[in-house]
C-alpha cells in the first residue's frame, strides 16, 4: 500500500484526502442531528469547504488553519455537532511545517470559539454547549495532531542533516582521493620529465663542445624540459600544502607581492578593513587567488606593473588583482588549470570569480568570498 501511494504525486495525495475528509464530514453532518436553526446549505458548504481546505495544506498551512478553524465554528453555530475533524490535519501540517506558534494560537481561539458557536446554534445549553465543544475538538486529538507534526519535522529534519552529513564525507573522500591521484601523477610526471631534461642538455652539451650545431628540436626539448620541471615544482608545492604544512593566508600576501618585485614587476598591496575574524578556509584561499594571479602574470601578462586590492568587509572579503599586460577586451581567455582550481576554490565557498581582460588593457581577477565572522 505504502509502495504504491509513493509513485502517487503529492498534489494528488493531497486531493485525495481532502477529498475523503470532506466526504466524511459532510456524511456524519447530514447523517446526526441538527438545531432547529439550520440555514439551508451554509452547515453543508462550511463541512465541504473545511475538508476540501486541506488539498492546499502544503503550500499555505497557516491560511488552511484559519479556514479550517472558522468552518468548524461555522458548521457548529449553523446546528451541525460534526467533529472538528479537518482543523486536527491542519493543526498537524502546521506544526509539520514549522509553525508551531500559529498552530498554538488558533487552537486556543478555536478551543474558545467552538462553545459559543454550539450555544449559538440553540441545539444545547450553555453547560451541554461546552460538553459538545469539547466533544467536537478533543483535546487529546489536538495535542496528538500537533505532536505528530513536530514528530515528522523533526524526523525530517535529522533525514536532510544525514544527507548532508553523506554528501560531504563523499565529497570530502573524493577530494583526497583526487588529491592522491594527482600527487601519484606529478611523481611519475617529474620523474619522466626529469629524465628527458637531464638527456637533452647533456645531448646539446656534447654537440656544442664538438662544434656540432645543435638541432633546433633538441634546443626546444631542452626548454621544455626546463619549463615543464618548474611548472611541476610549483604544484608540487600547493598539492603538498596539507595540514604537515604551516597554512598560508592574508598574513603571507605580502611577502608574494614583494617576490613579484624581485622578478622587476611593479607590484603594490593594498588592505582595508577589519583582517580579523577571517576563516580559515578563506584566509587561505585568498593567499592562493594572489599567488596564482601574480604567478600567470609574471608568466604571460608581459605586464611592467601589477596591483593587489583586498578589501575586508563585514560580511565579504574581496580580492582584486590587476595587470598592465598586452590582454584586450577582444582577446578570448583560455582558461587553463590554474585559473580552473581557483575557480573551484572561490566556488566550493560559495563565491564568485571573474577573470577576464580589462576594458583599458591588461587584465583583472576579482573574486568575492562570503564571510561569517560569528566565533
């Protein structure tokens, strides 16, 4: 049964017992006693609309609440001693949805409604009235519906935080698992690329102290070799950059924009704002921002200056690095596998990156990494 009602749409579900309580209301309305005040359709209209109320539970619990609860007073005042059957689905998706507050403060207007709407429709008494009221609201019902909300809510709740709970120790294993791959790989890479560089500089100094010239594809190894090596050395530095490493963040910047000064780049740092309070996992992402800005620049900008701008705001920390070098708004940026790892770093905190050319020349990286400064 169970089975089978899952692959029925919610909007449907919803229908049918909307449709099932409606049902039963208005039967046992027509069906019992009624005051000698009856008003025609108003008692049969209130049991229907109340019931038929609840297909909207989901999307408005606290307005089905308010109809819910005026139907019940409605039909009671118009002679039908019906149970109040509708308001306790109500009074449960409410509470389901999280509003508890509400849910408590209708009960107890209805709770007081109900008896003057069964002495209004001079079925009973003003003792008999109350008697009926109850009856028609047990209260033992409606702390049960409201408990089985809360209940559900909470099941709920500690489902979505298992979920998450899986998705980031799945996430958490993939990232080291990469992490090992790509450590494995840059070994086995260097190692290679290590040989090749040692034989091609070897092969050039042979043939130079024998007078030889020196093939140019030999000559193009040779500095490919080189390149390839320092590339390599350098990821081997952020890919060791675990916690046997010292972290590097905002602390470090500087020391990056004075190495960029020695290489003969016009580099300057600017910070403003409050530093402290500032994530960990921020903190270092931001040291590596600039360092893979200020690395692709030195390489490929051809910039003569650069400048680093790190503005601490109380809720967001922004980096901006800008270069002077030949990129122009019409050139299309190859995005290579730097500029793609510190996209993904900016990302997985929930951030945003752009890089691209600048409109006047040269080129820009800004990034925008959200801050909770909360202890």
């Amino acid at each position: 049964m169970g089975a089978g009602l899952s692959g029925v749409p919610a909007g449907a579900r919803d229908w049918a017992i909307a449709v099932c309580v409606a049902t039963a209301l208005l039967v046992t309305g027509l069906s019992g006693q009624r005051s000698a005040t009856d008003a025609g359709l108003l008692g049969p209209v209130l049991l229907t609309a109340g019931g038929l109320s609840l297909a909207a539970r989901r999307r408005a619990p606290v307005p089905v609440l308010a109809v819910t609860g005026l139907c019940a007073a409605g039909y009671q005042a118009a002679g039908f001693d019906v149970p109040a059957v509708a308001y306790l689905f109500a009074v449960y998706a409410a509470v389901r949805a999280g509003h508890r507050t509400a849910a408590v403060v209708a009960s107890v207007a209805v709770v007081a409604v109900l008896p003057l709407a069964a002495l209004a429709s001079g079925l009973h008494d003003t003792g008999e009235a109350f008697a009926r009221a109850r009856g028609a609201l047990e209260l033992a019902w409606l702390v049960a519906a409201g408990a089985a909300g809360e209940a559900l809510r909470q099941a709920e709740r500690r489902a979505d935080e298992a979920e998450r709970t899986r998705e980031e120790a799945a996430r958490r294993r993939a990232d080291e698992e990469r992490l090992r791959i790509a450590r494995e790989l840059h070994d086995s890479l260097t190692h290679q690329i290590s040989i090749i560089k040692v034989q091609a500089e070897a092969a050039v100094h042979v043939a130079r102290r024998r007078g030889e010239q020196v093939p140019e594809a030999l000559l193009a190894i040779q500095g490919a070799g080189r390149e390839a090596t320092r590339e390599l050395r350098a990821t081997l530095g952020a890919l060791r950059d675990d916690d046997t490493a010292p972290p590097r963040g905002l602390d470090h910047v500087r020391e990056l924009v004075e190495g960029a000064r020695g290489i003969g780049l016009d580099a300057t740092l600017t910070i403003e704002g409050q530093r402290q309070g500032v994530p960990a996992a921020v903190d270092r992402t931001v040291y590596r921002i600039v360092q893979e800005a200020l690395t692709n620049i030195a390489r490929h900008a051809g910039a003569a200056t650069a400048s680093v701008r790190i503005d601490c705001r109380p809720d967001t920390l922004a980096v901006r690095v800008d270069d002077d070098g030949g990129a122009t708004p019409d050139a299309v940026p190859v995005p290579g596998v730097g500029l793609l790892g510190m996209r993904e770093r900016v990302t997985a905190l929930g951030g945003r990156l752009r890089a691209e050319p600048r409109s006047g020349g040269g080129f820009t990286v800004q990034a925008e990494l959200p801050v909770d400064r909360t202890p």
